[in-house]
C-alpha cells in the first residue's frame, strides 16, 4: 500500500486509521498521523503507526494525503503543507463545506484533488463513502476508493452531487435514527420493554437492508411479500402514508438539502 499520511486525525481520521489497520495490520508502518495534541494518538502508535505534529514531516513521507480537520481549518492547513508538496502527491479532503477548485486554488499547483464523503458509520466499518475528482487518474481514483473501502462502502459521483451526497449519506445517518428511535417507541407502547424493543427494531432494520442490498430488489417487492389483503401490514403503512410518513420524509431530506445549499 503507498504511504498514507492523515492530518488533523480526529475522530474521522482516526477511524480511517484504523480502518486501513483492521484491513492489513502490516500496513500500520505506512501511515502518518497528525495530531496538534499527538499522544491523544498513543492507541494507533502502539499499533505501529508513526504520530506526530508535524504535518510537513508527515506529508515529506507519504503521497495520499488526506486533511481531515475542521472545515474552517482546511485552507490554512492546505497553505501551511505546500511548500513540501510535490506533483506525485494526492490530496484528498473530507471537509464537506470545501470545494476542489478552493483547494486548487490554494495550493496553486497541479496536484490531483479528491473530495470525499464518508458518515459517522466510518468508527464501526459501515460507512458510504462518496468520492469526486476533477483531476485524479483511473488509477488513482481505485486507489483512493481502497482507502476508504477500509471503512465501508464507496461510490463515485460528480462533484457537483458531493452536498447532495452530504445529505443523503451523511445526514442520513440520523434519519434512520430516528426512524429506528420511533419504531422502538412504538414497540414499547404496545408492550415490549426497551431492550427488547431495541433489539427487534435494530435487527429488523438490519435485515431490512440486507433484504436490498443482497437482492438488488426493489423496496416495493420486498414490502409486496409481506402484505396481504385486509393484513395489519398494510392497514400500518396505509395509516403510516395517511399521517404523511413518506411525504415528510422527502421534505425532510429537500430542506436539508436547500439548506446546506445557501
């Protein structure tokens, strides 16, 4: 694997750290961690990967590099490294709020760009990761998709989806929670106590998507098997879409995404 530096490793840097560890332990040597307070890293450290504060250090030795501080923080960071950067390096950027041409346009040279999407799923290996480039070769472009397959699932879209892509895999994150915390309230109020609510709610959702992603089928085909006429199934969802369960749900997900637009 080429040597993979992560600057700014906070809790999305670090769960790429050891993303790519849990994938190939031998792969530890090759990864640079930066961090301002960088025996916070002492648990990656010990697993063999080299910390440090010194992000130009850290790029000098390594051709991905992937800036993962705050948003507000990425310009400054991009314009403290270039000097030490080289045309063989990568830069790949998982700040949501910047763009590639503001990250060309700072580092003023010719340097392939990614930007990346991953969701907080990254910290258990479940995250979708949505990648852009406008710049980055074939080659490089699978091995930045190896990177984050380290954490999850990947896919390719036009930069031009990337906030789109924010709020569909990012946010949605938290839609599903909170689908799942009403179907546990649910469950409590006709007679389950919370564990166990809690139980055959995550399993069911789980299994839910497994059902789609294993198949390939249709939502429609797979709700088709378990209503029958006159059942509770359908009786619950026909009450469910009454109430607007659907209808919010989209407005729920084109709001966020007018907002992060503005």
């Amino acid at each position: 694997m080429s040597s993979i530096a992560v600057l700014g490793c906070g809790n999305i840097g670090l769960s790429i750290v050891e993303g790519l560890i849990s994938k190939d332990k031998k792969s530890a040597g090759s990864i640079f961690a930066t961090r301002r307070n960088y025996t916070s890293l002492k648990a990656i450290a010990d697993k063999g990967v080299q910390t440090s504060a010194d992000n130009k250090k850290a790029v000098q030795k390594s051709k991905y590099i992937i800036v993962a501080v705050k948003p507000y923080r990425v310009l400054e960071l991009l314009k403290e490294i270039t000097p030490v950067l080289k045309k063989d390096h990568v830069i790949i950027s998982v700040a949501s709020e910047i763009t590639i041409d503001q990250i060309k346009a700072t580092l003023k040279k010719d340097i392939p760009v990614f930007r990346v999407m991953p969701n907080t799923a990254s910290s258990i290996g479940e995250s979708i990761t949505c990648i852009s480039t406008k710049n980055g070769t074939s080659k490089e472009t699978a091995d930045v998709s190896k990177i984050f397959q380290s954490i999850g699932e990947t896919v390719v879209v036009d930069e031009n989806l990337m906030e789109a892509a924010t709020i569909l895999g990012a946010c949605g994150i938290a839609y599903v929670l909170r689908f799942i915390r009403a179907m546990i309230q649910g469950g409590i109020q006709i007679g389950f106590d919370s564990e166990t609510a809690t139980r055959i709610t995550t399993q069911t959702v789980k299994g839910a998507a497994e059902l789609l992603l294993q198949k390939g089928t249709h939502p429609e085909q797979e709700i088709d098997k378990v209503t029958t006429p006159k059942g509770c199934t359908i009786t619950g969802l026909n009450e469910m879409e009454h109430q607007g369960f659907s209808s919010s749900l989209i407005q729920g997900i084109v709001k966020s995404f007018e907002k992060i637009e503005k």
